[in-house]
C-alpha cells in the first residue's frame, strides 16, 4: 500500500509497547470467541501465511514478525515469482532466522497461490494483494478457520464491500479475529484524541476536513514496468496486475486505496458513515495510457446525520503542497491529527499528545495477536473497514460520474462489479477512463 509505511517498517516494539499495545485492545470492537479460547489452552505460537508478496506484504510481514514472541512466517503466496523471490531475500535480511520457516514445499505462485497458503499449516494469514482480490481471499480464509491481518482498502466496489461483511460475519460466528491496515486506530495519539472527542472535549461535532495531498508516486517504478512489459512480451493482463496501482478495478484509485485512512478516521470521530457523497476529480498530469484510467485528483463532500458537513480531499501530483492530515470540528473546538504523531485541541479544552508513539504498523499486529492469545476477546474489524471502505468508494463513484449518491444505494443497491470476466493471463478489458456526467451510474 502507499502510505509511507516503509521508512518505518520492521522496527519491532519493546516489552513496555507490547503491554501498552494489548492494553489498547480493549479500546477497539471486540467480540468473545470460541477459536481464541481454544488457541489460549493449546500452542500460542502464531503461524504466518502471507498472501501477496510485493512491497507492502513484505513489510507487513517484517513489522508482524517483531511485533511479539513466538511469532514465524512458514507459508508464502503470490502471482508472480520474482515478487515471492524478492520478498524471501529482503525478510532474510531483515528477521532472525528462525523467525522464517518457509520452504520451497511451502512458497506458492500463481492465480490459486492464495488457497494454498489458506491450506497449509498456518493460523494467521497476511493478506496483501492488490485490493480487488480481497474479497475472495478473505472469504477462502474465514472459510479456512485462520484469523487474518488484512491490508486496507478491502474492497473496490459495493459488491466486494457486501462480501467483506458476510465474511465478517461469519468470523464472529467461527471465533475468528480480523484486523485490518488502518494503523491510525492503533496508533496512540490518536486513541487519545478520539476517546476526548467522543467525551466531548470538543463538543457536538459539526464539520471536518481530511487530506491525502501527496506528491507523485510510482513514477520511477512505472518506467521500470514499461521497459520489462516492451522486453518480456507481458500479456495485458500481467501488465494490468503489475501495474495495479493505477487500474482501477484493482486499486479502486487513490481515493480509495489510500485516502481511505482519513475517511476512516472522520468515520471514527463522528461515530457514523456518511449519508451521501458529492464529487469531482480528473487527471490533469497523469495522462499517458502507462497511468492506466484513474484519477490524479479528488475533493468530496460528505454529509453525515444531522447535516455534518465533510470536506475530503486528495491528489497525487509533482511540484504540489503536501497535506496528509484530519480535521474534526466541534460547537466547542476542534481537532488536528496526522500519521507523523501530531493530536492536539484548540478551544476551551485546549490539550496536546506528548506521549509516546510506538510503531503503529507493529502494534496493529500486536493488538490481534494480544486477542487471539487472550482466551476472551476477539478483534473484528472487518465491517467497520468495509463501510469506510464504501464511503471512499461512493467518493470515486461521485467524482466518475458527476452524480451525488447515498450511502443506503450505494450499500443495497449498487451492482457495481468490477470482476474481469476471467482470471487468466492474455486479453484483459481495455482501461477506460471516466468522464463526468457521462460515465454510467451501476
């Protein structure tokens, strides 16, 4: 995922963080599960399966493996083999030993990689993938009984969005944990500043704003891709995949794969998902068929129950301000929090964050291990990423189409399904770009 998470990956946590971070358990959802009291009474040895193995799975599997003891990754997955070669050479070089025991009997390639790491002997599935793939994978591992870390975003459509909650569902049912890769609800500060939010330190809260403002991404890697797709013959196919960043039906765009972190936060902090959304985006830089057929820019409004009013914001363009930050503002003051460990309040209440903040990528994986191995309580926040998930698609769905949506359409009757018609390398439907007030509404 494109979140900055690699300059911070793989750093572990002390005996003092791991404490605090299961303490911190107890702010999120939790729901009692049989699956945990059983893995309490036998071994608690957490056995990783990671399922996509680019940047993200890699680092995701570092910053897990140093989260807690008795941690070892034994099963890897993904579609291409350089990509599961690269990831097995830089965990080698960044984890003990001993913490890896993967195999050439254990790593997996191919289109039904991800069932065969489900299958082998692991309990705790990375999971990884370009987005669009969530879906499917997350119902083949709560079929599979394995608790799962899942990367955000999780869905790219309202159909795959109904998906991730009956698999939610389901996990309930089977006692299964899920926690998904909005570290922001593991990171301290922000545990913080929400719970004197939701005390009302601010009181009643009746705007917001949130950021993603970035400079360019991928523009190197992107070159690098079209010289090895001219020199490799890749089919469209392969091409699409590898390039997923900037094809939408596996990304979901940038509104939704990584501006998806601050819509969940302004969800959090109002305590609900939006009502409606009105949008507008373009591309005004990233022109060339090489950037596929997303957005380079978005703003949304959002509107939440009571006429709460949202701006959201996003844009990924060289030579630009960045911001990356949320906004809350209330009848009595107002909020200010960003990723770098910065929360304060301005207003009566007037109070600043100077506590410590660990490595939140390493405490999301702390947090599910400490309730996988509490014998009481399980973590399942697979519904509350879908429903962020799809407020940051009735954002993009906006901006395509011109159109305002509302959330219950959006959750019960949109048919959006942006499946290919096969998984196969070869022939893959030609990236379209969208064009406002013309582009259909599904």
């Amino acid at each position: 995922m494109q979140d900055n998470k690699i300059e911070k990956q793989g750093q572990g946590v002390t005996r003092r963080d791991f404490i605090k971070a299961s303490a911190a358990v107890s702010l999120a959802a939790m729901v009692p599960g049989v699956a945990a009291r059983a893995f309490a009474q036998g071994s608690d040895k957490i056995q990783i399966g990671l399922i996509g193995c680019g940047g993200r799975g890699t680092g995701a599997a570092i910053d897990c493996l140093g989260s807690a003891e008795g941690v070892e990754i034994v099963a890897m997955g993904d579609l291409f083999k350089d990509h599961l070669d690269n990831s097995l050479k830089r965990l080698k070089e960044r984890v003990p030993a001993d913490k890896i025991k993967v195999t050439r009997r254990t790593s997996y390639v191919g289109w039904d990689a991800y069932k065969k790491v489900i299958n082998s002997k692991v309990n705790y599935i990375i999971m990884a993938p370009p987005p669009h793939f969530r879906p499917l994978h997350l119902k083949a591992a709560i079929e599979g009984g394995k608790h799962v870390f899942m990367e955000k975003p999780v869905a790219v459509d309202p159909v795959g969005v109904r998906s991730i909650i009956a698999s939610s569902e389901l996990a309930t049912k089977k006692g299964l944990a899920i926690v998904a890769g909005t570290q922001r609800r593991h990171q301290l500060h922000y545990l913080d500043i929400m719970k004197r939010i939701h005390d009302g330190q601010i009181g009643e809260v009746v705007a917001g704003q949130c950021y993603w403002n970035m400079e360019a991404l991928w523009v190197e890697r992107v070159k690098e891709l079209m010289a090895r797709r001219k020199k490799e013959k890749w089919s469209d196919m392969e091409w699409q995949v590898r390039n997923w960043l900037f094809h939408t039906w596996l990304s979901g765009d940038h509104i939704v794969e990584q501006h998806v972190h601050n819509i969940d936060v302004i969800n959090w902090a109002i305590g609900s998902n939006p009502v409606q959304a009105m949008g507008m985006g373009g591309r005004e830089v990233r022109t060339g068929p090489e950037w596929g057929n997303v957005f380079d820019h978005f703003a949304v409004e959002f509107e939440y129950p009571g006429g709460v009013r949202v701006l959201s914001m996003c844009r990924q363009t060289a030579g630009a301000s960045s911001r990356v930050s949320e906004r809350v503002v209330g009848t009595n003051g107002s909020t200010y929090t960003d990723q770098s460990g910065n929360g304060w309040i301005e207003g009566p209440n007037a109070y600043k964050y100077e506590g410590e903040s660990p490595n939140p990528y390493v405490l999301e994986h702390t947090d599910l291990i400490a309730s996988i191995r509490s014998g009481k309580y399980l973590l399942n926040e697979g519904q509350r990423i879908a429903e962020s998930t799809l407020a940051a698609i009735m954002g993009r769905m906006s901006a395509y189409t011109g159109r305002e949506l509302k959330w219950d359409w959006a959750m019960n009757a949109s048919k959006l399904d942006l499946t290919p018609p096969k998984y196969k390398f070869g022939d893959a439907p030609e990236p379209v770009v969208a064009v406002p007030g013309q582009t259909e509404l599904i």
